[in-house]
C-alpha cells in the first residue's frame, strides 16, 4: 500500500481555535474564559446567525451581518461596550476614546479624528520605514536558525507606536511602559468567574489588583512626559502628542486635559502596537504555511522595492500584501471577541433582546462562518482581490459603525511597510512542532509565540 501523499497548504488548515460541542456551565466558562476566551465560543457558532443562552446573566451571540449593523451602526447607542470590557480596560487606559460612551466619547472623538487624518498618518511613515529596516536587521542576525518572530514584531511595533507618540522619548520610560503593558494583560485582561455572573464591578477582582501598581507608575510616566512636552518645542514632524496636545473639539472648542491626554495615548500604545505586533505574526506565520502565497509575495516586494525598505507610497503598489494582511485580520482578528450591555429592549435576528442582556460579538466565528465564506478555516488571501464582493459586516477586523477603530489606517500603512520590508529580504519556513496556538485573553496572541526558521536573501 502506498503511503498517502502529504497535504498542499490549500488542503491543510493553518491553527485554529478547537470550538466546543457541549453546553458549558458557569464554573466551566469561568475556566474557558481564564484559559482562552474564544473557547467560550460554540462550533455551531460557524453555522447559526444567532445563538442565545444564560450563563448567570442572559446572552446572544450574534453572527448575522444585519444584526451586527444594528448593534454597531444603527442603533450604536443602545449597545455601549459591556460591563465587563470597561471593568478590564478600565484601569489601563481610563474613560479614554476606547472605553467612552455618548457625550463624553463624542467630543474626544471629534478632536482626535483630525490626528489620524491621511496626511498624518502619511507623515509618519519614516518612521515605520526605519523600524523595519532595524527589524530586518535583527532578522538577519539569526539568519540560519530559528527565531520568535512574535517577539520581533512586537518589538518593532513598539518602536513605531513609542516613536510617533513620544517622539524623542523625552521623560518617557520605553521600557517601564512596555513591561506594565505586558503584565497587565498577564495579570488583569482575564475574564474571571465574579465577571460571567454579574457581580459588581466595585467587587475587586484579584488579578487587576496585582496589576494596579504598574498600572499606576505608567501613567505617572505619561504624565510627567506630557506636561514636560507642553512647554517644550514642537517638533518639525508633529507626533501624536503634538498633534492631540493642539487639537480641540471643532464644536466646542474643548481641548484635553493632561489625564484626559494620557489616557488616550496610553490607549494608542497599547493598542497601537499590540495589534500590529499580532497581525505581522500571524501573516507571516501564515506566508511560512503556504510557501507559493509567500514566493508571490516576495517577488511582488522585490521588484517594487529593489534592495530598499517599504515606504508609503509603495503601499498601493503591494495589492498582494495587502491581502495576505487581509486574510490574517480574517483568521485572527486581534480583536476577536467583542461585547455589548443591551440599554433597550430590542429583536435581533427575530429574537428578543432585553434591557440589561450581553450581547456577544465573536467576530472570530463569523470570519470564519460557513454561511459567509467559502473554505473559512483556509488560508486565502485571493478572497480580497474583490473586496467589493465581502459584505461589509461580514469582515470587522476593525470594528465598524460610528466607533470603527480611528487608527485602523496607521495600522495597515505600518503592517504593509514592514511585511513587505521582511518578506522582500528573508525567507520564512516553520519549525517542526512549533506551531502556534491562538489563544484570545486581551487580544487574540499566538501562545509560546511564531517560531519559523529563517533565511536571509
């Protein structure tokens, strides 16, 4: 009998979430939720518009596109992000932009949109260009062995969101920053037990306890860097600070205090990086499961690039990394499961939603939905070619609706340039026993991180 012969990339799945079949109780979410947030998610999830259930409080997943335009566009008031998400976020990054509701998320968000305009964002593409020059020099130096590239692209991403908001680094600990962000989401990102039954939020949750204290010397480095920067110069390429520290509310000519400005720095910086840092991993996690997706890619780089690193105006000229970035956003959005609280009684699907519900957004299942997609769990960026042809709130790496992720085209310009940069000069192929294991706690993170072996060009 002859041996079967090894699966293409086309017939393989890349990693996957193992989706339950079993109704999960209270103390068995509770543990799902600790151990990886999306196993909360049932594999019937991929083939139903709506599920509903109660877990201590009522809840509703819901896949459907219409209904998601409804909870995120249409009726975007009624469905402010849920209890929990807030009590999570909360102690990092304050009643920024992220976590505001009505009034007070309205005027911050008329005063920042201006930062994150084209122009600016177009602006501070060098410095995206020089991280990955430094990257794929870091790269090169483990040329011919083994590397975390998750490692790797968060550290160049940190670079990049450090860069553009702190620029000069002036009073401001890169270092101190980036491990307080690291042992929040260790300590206190995780959905616990008093979460899923509705217990108050002024019930302390240990884990956010223990993280309090770096929680608190962050913000007193953001503080201090923001007040030494309102009486220096500005510099000749306004960062984020410069350009936040001069906004206003075009309607109320509101400006931000301090705190108000930290907060949403902090909020930039840590979702700034730790999304892109996610997406670069797993696209090129995925470029090494699939060597044809990568071979096309680096030939698209290099004749586009030459020897150089990417810069902006390469980015409409790289249609193939752009997609294969798509197709990463798809199967593992960083932020993959989402959450409202109903305000008002509503129907969605045809099903009745109350007052005080959780509504569930697992934009992790309807990427990969069955009645949405063809061959879901397959790695294929070609479905981007015709991105006209996806309906719209069938795809929702970045949110969608009035609060759709404002810095959603820094990320992509930043993920184009330095993809393009590491593709067009090194060669990337898995390690043996190795592959990643998503698991969703704050963000959706490859566990034990992207190890592949790399080849420098």
């Amino acid at each position: 009998m002859q041996n079967p012969s090894p699966a293409t990339p086309r017939e393989r799945t890349p990693a996957r979430v193992p989706l339950h079949n079993v109704p999960l109780g209270i103390l068995a979410s509770a543990k799902a939720g600790q151990r990886n947030v999306l196993e909360l998610i049932p594999e019937i999830a991929t083939r139903q518009p709506m599920l509903s259930g109660r877990t201590g409080k009522r809840w509703h997943m819901v896949m459907e596109p219409g209904a998601l335009k409804r909870v995120l566009r249409d009726r975007v008031e009624d469905y402010p992000k849920s209890t929990v998400t807030k009590l999570i976020l909360e102690q990092a990054i304050g009643d920024s932009l992220f976590v505001a509701e009505g009034a007070e998320w309205l005027w911050q968000r008329r005063t920042a949109a201006p930062v994150f305009s084209h122009r600016n964002v177009a602006a501070l593409a060098p410095v995206m260009t020089a991280a990955a020059e430094r990257s794929s020099a870091r790269v090169t130096a483990s040329n011919g062995r083994a590397a975390d590239i998750f490692a790797e692209m968060v550290a160049a991403t940190f670079e990049v969101i450090s860069d553009v908001t702190f620029s000069g680094g002036e009073g401001f600990d890169r270092n101190a920053v980036h491990r307080a962000i690291e042992d929040y989401i260790a300590q206190a990102a995780k959905v616990s037990v008093l979460d899923l039954i509705g217990v108050p939020g002024w019930v302390p949750r240990p884990g956010r306890m223990m993280a309090g204290a770096a929680m608190r010397e962050m913000r007193r480095i953001a503080d201090t860097a923001i007040e030494g920067r309102k009486t220096a110069p500005r510099h000749e390429v306004p960062d984020l600070l410069d350009l936040l520290l001069a906004g206003e509310d075009p309607k109320t000519g509101r400006t931000m205090t301090t705190s108000e400005l930290r907060d949403n720095l902090l909020t930039f910086i840590v979702a700034g990086h730790e999304t892109t840092a996610l997406t670069l991993s797993w696209a090129l996690y995925l470029c090494a499961f699939d060597k044809d997706v990568q071979d096309g890619a680096r030939a698209e780089a290099q004749a586009v690039l030459g020897t150089r690193a990417a810069v902006a105006e390469d980015v409409a000229k790289l249609p193939l990394i752009r997609r294969i970035i798509d197709e990463a956003l798809r199967l593992y959005p960083p932020a993959a499961f989402l959450s409202r609280t109903a305000m008002a009684a509503d129907t969605l699907c045809g099903r009745e939603i109350r007052a005080g519900d959780t509504v569930i957004l697992p934009i992790y299942a309807l990427h990969r939905h069955h009645m949405l997609w063809d061959n879901p769990d397959q790695f294929d960026p070609s479905r981007f070619e015709e991105p006209n042809a996806i309906a719209r709130f069938a795809y929702l790496p970045f949110g969608d609706g009035p609060r759709v992720c404002i810095g959603a085209n820094f990320a992509l310009q930043e993920a184009v340039i330095i993809l393009a940069t590491l593709l067009a000069r090194h060669r990337f192929t898995p390690v043996a026993g190795k592959e990643p294991k998503p698991v969703m706690i704050l963000t959706l993170r490859p566990q034990g991180g992207v190890w592949l072996n790399i080849e420098t060009l």
